[in-house]
C-alpha cells in the first residue's frame, strides 16, 4: 500500500478537499499533493496530522480493512519460576503501580520516562536488580 493513495481515499471518502485538509493541518496544499502523489513521504508528526484532520485513528492509515486489526500476540518472558514477569506476588503489585501511576502522568512526562528506558535498555550498563536499589 502507498501512503498517499491511502491519504487520498480516506480525504475522499470524507468528502474532503485537499485545501480543507490544508486548515485542518496547517500543511500547504501543495505539499498535501506531493505526499498523495507519491512525490513526498511524510514523517510521523505529519502523519498525526492527517489522522487528526481526517479524524480516524492513525492505524487506519495504513490498514483498509473493514474490520479492526487482530492485536498482535506479544509473547512474555517467563521467569526462573515459569511465570511471567508481573503475573503475581510482589511483582503483579509493583507492576499496578506503575500502571496507576503512568495512567496520572501527563504526556510530556511518558515520553521522557520512555527515551529514558529505551537508553537504558540500549546502553551495554549491567542491570540493577530492583531489590538492590532499596
């Protein structure tokens, strides 16, 4: 699929001109005619600006199926007890927690705790047990 064509016919279906998508987004219109065309790949940002102006989820911009997409099967690591990670006891309660708590933050805030925990999984730094931080 190509992201212009998908742009275009979602504009289309709502009945949509490329200079109301114009206002909605704050993008030229000639830009918005590049990206339909195939002339221009747009970046992320842009492409939650188009979701918003045509006020569809972002994931319908890249699926054009009838029916919502089947959620992926995330497989989860098991620990030396053969439960996973967070499933009970003293983890489960730690993991609700942080649940809650990220639930309150404001977005800003998610981000940064995010980049911060991407960093760290990167970086070749040996783990910290949670136990040994105490």
């Amino acid at each position: 699929m190509i992201i212009g064509d998908r742009l275009r016919d979602l504009r289309e279906q709502k009945k949509l001109s490329q200079g109301e998508i114009e206002q909605r987004t704050g993008l030229l219109r000639c830009y918005i005619s590049r990206v339909e065309n195939g002339h221009t790949v747009p970046s992320v940002e842009t492409l939650e600006k188009f979701a918003r102006a045509l006020e569809v989820p972002m994931y319908q911009l890249f699926y054009d199926g009838d029916l919502n997409p089947k959620p992926p099967i995330v497989s989860r690591r098991k620990s030396g007890n053969g439960h996973s990670w967070g499933e009970n006891g003293k983890d489960a309660r730690m993991l609700e927690k942080f649940r809650q708590l990220l639930s309150r933050a404001h977005d800003d805030d998610r981000q940064l705790l995010m980049h911060m925990a991407k960093k760290m999984a990167k970086s070749n730094a040996p783990r910290l047990d949670a136990r040994a931080i105490k």
